[in-house]
C-alpha cells in the first residue's frame, strides 16, 4: 500500500504546490487524480516516484510511505527498483532509438534474463508495437509513442504504475484502446495504477476511487462510481448540467456558480 500523508512540496524553496496532500493507494485497485491545469496532479507524482529533483522540488512536509517504509528520502532509482514506475506526460520516447531499443531500456532496471519475454508480453498489449519494432520512435504517431512509453514502463513489471495525461492529444479510438490496456494489465499483473488526467470520463470509467484536486490540496474524494454522479464532478469536469445534457456557457453573459468545495 503507498500513503501519502500531510504531503507538503516546495518548487526552489519558495514556491508552494502541495498543501498537505493525504491518500492511499491500496494494493491492485485503479485510482484517478483529477484536477484542472495547475492543481499539482503531476507534483503528486512526481513526489511519489522521487522525480521533484529534476525540477528543483522538495517534499519539505508529510511522508510519503510504500509497504510501510518511508520512500520521500529516497531517489528516483531507488524507488523505481521499489516497482513505483512513472509514465511521463508528453510521451518521453527516446526519439533516435527504435521501437524495440526503447523497450529494452525499459527492462534494465529488473537487470534479469526475460527481456525477450517481456517484450513478447508488451506486444501481446500492443500488437501494433509489434510492426514498428524496427522502427525510429521519433517517427511513431502521437497514440504509438504513447504506447511506447507504457509498454516502456511495462518492462519493469511495476507493483504501482504512475500515468500522467495518458490520453493528451489522443483521438479517441486511441484514448479507448489506451484505456483497455490499463484495465487489463491491472487486472492479469495484479498491480495498482494512479491515473492523473484532465479527461475524468475516461479515467472514472476504469478507477475504482477517486481523488480531486484543486490548488494543491484534496478537495473531494470518493468511490468513481459515486463522483461520477456529483452534480459539480458533472459541471465542471464532465461538462454536463443537471439533467444529463452538455452544458454550454454560450448563453449566458456571466457563470458565477462555484463549485461546494472552495
């Protein structure tokens, strides 16, 4: 189980962009982290899997725990070999090497004799890596590179993977096929996943719970199912109003309801 407790972190010791963040992540369930644009979703993450340094970031407050050992003290690698591996927004792909290259790469850390297997697992996710092996990943298409780099984090066999934006910039056949995959490796690897995304349909459809933020902090959280049907998860990240329909401000001069959390 990984717990964060009264996480606080600090961008160049000043700047403030977790407030005291508190959850868990229970063993082989599927948790969503929703949020608008500078909510600190990807802060979260990048807390849990050591990545902050990159940024010059810090856990200055809380502790964050995995199995019961404290894991905010240590370094990314020393995480990742925990089996917390991140899947970075963007599509991180390391252009100049091929399909199969950047796989490889993804089974290092494991320093085993199943790459070949654990490839063959990947391409049974995504038969369509299969086809493109040899190929550059500079090259592959916006919803290849995205597999890539799940099929990537795949190799290590990760007891908790972290999604950042799976579905950014994706149509939506591809956001489908994106997310079947998750719910299936969840479900055959017997792992967890955080899912952090902008798209909450989608990432409610296959979390079992939810958590939402805004401006740094847990504002709401609860069963997926049950924040599906909360009337401001609907207005204000579903686009729906009350009745169902798709709630359009074109309307009206001025939208001043907020939301009951704030």
């Amino acid at each position: 189980m990984l717990k964060l407790n009264n996480v606080e972190v600090k961008y160049l010791g000043v700047i403030l962009v977790l407030r005291g963040v508190s959850f868990e992540i229970r063993d082989r369930t599927i948790v969503s982290l929703l949020g608008s644009n500078g909510a600190g979703k990807t802060t979260t993450l990048k807390a849990i899997s050591g990545l902050l340094h990159t940024e010059q970031g810090e856990v200055t407050a809380g502790i964050i725990e995995y199995d019961g050992q404290r894991i905010d003290t240590l370094d990314s690698e020393q995480i990742a070999k925990k089996g917390i591996i991140q899947v970075m927004e963007g599509r991180m792909v390391l252009e100049h090497l091929t399909t199969e290259e950047n796989l490889r790469l993804g089974g290092y850390i494991l320093k085993n004799n199943t790459i070949k297997k654990d490839m063959d697992m990947v391409y049974d996710y995504f038969p369509k890596l299969k086809k493109l092996r040899n190929n550059t990943s500079g090259y592959l298409s916006g919803g290849e590179q995205q597999m890539l780099t799940m099929g990537r984090a795949m190799m290590a066999h990760p007891k908790i993977m972290l999604l950042d934006e799976p579905s950014m910039g994706l149509a939506p056949l591809i956001v489908e096929e994106i997310y079947t995959m998750i719910k299936r490796f969840n479900e055959e690897e017997k792992n967890s996943m955080v899912i952090v995304e902008q798209n909450a349909r989608a990432a409610l459809a296959v979390s079992e719970y939810a958590y939402v933020m805004e401006n740094g902090r847990i504002v709401l959280d609860g069963p997926s199912s049950k924040l599906a049907e909360n009337e401001d998860i609907k207005e204000f990240y579903l686009g729906l109003s009350k009745l169902g329909e798709k709630k359009s401000y074109r309307e009206v001069k001025h939208y001043k309801r907020r939301k009951r959390w704030l």
